[in-house]
C-alpha cells in the first residue's frame, strides 16, 4: 500500500480502478490536514522568536533572525494555506528539510527557542506522506543536524537534546499509528472492491453455466424437430419429382426446404448467443430483410439514414431481434402491404421502424405476436432492459413498430 503505481487503474476493473482513485485522493487530503497543526507551530515559532534575545531586526544577528524566521515560516504557511502539496516525494522532502533547517538555524541565533517545533513538524510530515524507509532516511538526516547543533553547544544542554529526541520519536510513533490506521482502511476499500469483482464473476459464471444448459436443451429440440422437417420435405420433393408432376407443389416444398435449413441456421446462432458466442449484429439487417423478401414474397424495402456506427451488444441485439419480430407479425397479418424498414441514426438515439402501407384499408390487425410469443410486451421488456423503448400502433394505412436506443 505504499507505492501504487499511477497506471495500475488502466489494468483493473472499473470498481477497482475506482478505489484506487478514491485512496491517491485520500493521500492527497494527508498533506491538507496538517493545516491546523501547521498554523499553531508557525504562530508558536513566531512568539517565541520575537520574545527572545536577538529578536527578529534589519541589522546584524537581528537580520539574521529576521531571515531565518521568514525561511521557517514561509513554508509553513504555505503548506497549511493549502499552496504548496505536500504529496510527491519531493514536495515532502523539501519541505521537511528547509523547515527543519531553517529551525536549526533559527535555534542556534536564539539559544533557548522553540526549535524543535520546526523539526517536529519535519518529522510529522514524512512519516504520514512518506514510505517509512524513505521518512526514516529523511529523519535521520533532520536529527543529524540536531546532533550537530547539539554538539556545537548552539542550543540548550544534553537534557534539552534529550527531551527533544524524545519528542520527536514520540511524533513519529504517532504518525505511522495514523497511517497505518489509514493504511488499513485503504487496503479494506481496495479488497472489498475485488470481492465485489469476484462475486459478479461468479454470478456470470452461473449465467453462463445456466444458459449453456438452455442452449443444449434448445439445441436437441429445435434440431431433432427441424432436421425431422427437412427429411420429410426432402422424400416430397424426390416423390414429386419422380411422378413429374406438381410443379407448384414442388417450388413449394423447395421454398419450405429452404425456410427449415435457414430455421435450423437460426436455431444455431440462437443456441451460440445464449453460450455467449457473437450474436447477430445490426450490420446483417440487409440480409434479414432479403430474406423475408425472397423466402416469404414480401414487398419489404430496407432504408438507412445517418452515420452507421456501432452500438453496445445488448441494444444492437434487441434492435436486431426487434425487427426480425416485426417483419414475422407483418408476414402474417399484412402480406399484401409494402412495408418499410427504416434503421435512422440520429445524433442521441437510433431508431428502427418497420411500418406496413396497404393501398385498400383493411381491419386493424392483431397486437404484435412475435414468433417468440413474447409480444409487445416482451419487446418493450427487452428494449427497457438495455435503457431503450418500443412501441406499435396503427397508422391511418397500415401498422407501425418503433424501437429506439440511445446513442
């Protein structure tokens, strides 16, 4: 958890690349949370300086105070008014070392003073920002100027020194309790997501498993029922053919052998889509609409308008078995009527329409019943499931069926 690397979203899922967002934000909140804490120590350093002899002045030592304290305070002020992250190794490493260098200096102009407050502050910052290999490395370069400012006799006596190891130690315990506190709770958020993963895996997993189970039901019937068809339409043909009589009952069992071949192709496509194969995509519109044209003589025309591009899965199914179903009712109810197929791509939806024109107005025909027997409330079920919608009604000549998806 100490090192994520800034691509490791690009690999993940998207629940996963989400909690890895939601920890570097986190992260990046550490650095602004120590604002309160960084305006006590600045207002703490700045009494402290000017109670004490040499205060802060424009000559001599004075302006060396003045200047030393400016290099303390800046930085502190800047972080706490949220100017200066503090997030990146370098950001931290700078900062903690120009504050704790600055104090030193500062400690050792004013002998006495408050200086372990800037290093306190150095040693707080690196162990929450920083990995604790790279905090310690960091500390141990802070203190070693404290050793030496110790050792020089420029700040206070071996009991000071003391008190001032001791509180920093007792501020870097502090730290790595705080994150690894915050650790763990990123760690959590991060292995709940990947459960989250893992059970949606296994719920598709079932799915699968259940669909495959459906597919070879579907299989052994629809093949046994239709394969049995063909046979028997393929000994009228021969019998037909053999008493060279029958010619339109021969062009007829031909078409019929045609349609049970091409039933048998769909049942397979059929049983491929439910095992999770390619399922027909809105690209073989054209060929579907041939089909009912040459196989079953209806006066169906295909129109396209707009930009062709491709959809999700799911709504360019539907739109496909959509106007399969429309065209099956049409054959049925309105087999002397031109019908129109309209697929219209338009800037935030596409819209497929299939609508029948008769020239002599008949009856009404019946609410949609689909081959599938699912009607229009089946389809509309299905257009809302992937966030579409489909309707039918009349029209003053014929009936209409609109399907409509977002782009």
């Amino acid at each position: 958890m100490d090192d994520i690397p800034d691509g490791a979203s690009e690999a993940v899922s998207p629940r996963v690349a989400a909690a890895l967002d939601a920890v570097r934000a986190r992260r990046a909140r550490r650095g602004r949370h120590l604002g309160p804490v960084l305006w006590g120590i600045l207002v703490a350093v700045a009494v402290q300086s000017f109670a004490h002899h040499p205060g802060p002045g424009t000559h001599g030592v004075e302006l060396a105070v003045t200047l030393t304290l400016a290099g303390c305070l800046f930085p502190l002020a800047a972080v706490a008014a949220g100017l200066w992250p503090v997030v990146s190794r370098m950001a931290c490493t700078l900062f903690c070392l120009l504050v704790s260098g600055f104090g030193l200096a500062l400690g050792a102009l004013q002998s006495g003073s408050v200086s372990v407050l800037p290093l306190s502050v150095a040693v707080l910052t690196a162990f929450l920002v920083l990995s604790r290999r790279q905090a310690a490395a960091l500390v141990g370069v802070v203190l070693s100027g404290l050793l030496v400012a110790a050792a020089a006799g420029a700040d206070g006596s071996v009991g000071t020194l003391l008190s001032q190891l001791l509180f920093c130690a007792v501020l870097a315990l502090m730290a790595l309790s705080v994150r690894q506190a915050g650790d763990n709770e990123e760690r959590a958020e991060l292995l709940l997501a990947q459960l989250e993963d893992a059970r949606e895996a296994e719920a598709e997993a079932a799915a699968l498993a259940e669909r495959t189970r459906i597919a070879q039901d579907l299989h052994d019937v629809l093949a046994q029922t239709l394969s049995g068809l063909a046979i028997q339409i393929q000994a009228a043909r021969r019998m037909v053919q053999r008493e060279r009589k029958g010619e339109e009952l021969q062009e007829v069992l031909d078409r019929a052998g045609k349609l049970a071949k091409e039933g048998l192709g769909d049942a397979a496509r059929a049983v491929g889509a439910l095992r999770g194969h390619q399922s027909p995509r809105l690209e073989r519109l054209p060929e579907l609409v041939e089909r009912y044209r040459v196989d079953l003589e209806l006066d169906v025309t295909l129109s396209v308008t707009g930009a062709p591009r491709s959809v999700p899965t799911a709504m360019d199914l539907a739109l496909y078995r959509g106007a399969q179903e429309a065209l099956t009712n049409a054959a049925r109810y309105a087999r002397d009527a031109h019908i129109t197929v309209t697929l219209c791509y338009e800037q935030e939806r596409t819209v497929l329409a299939v609508e029948d024109q008769r020239d002599v107005p008949g009856p009404t025909p019946s609410p949609l019943v689909m081959g599938s027997g699912l009607g229009l409330t089946g389809m509309s079920e299905r257009f809302r499931e992937v966030g579409g919608r489909a309707s039918a009604g009349p029209t003053p000549h014929g009936w209409r069926v609109t399907m409509e998806i977002p782009a």
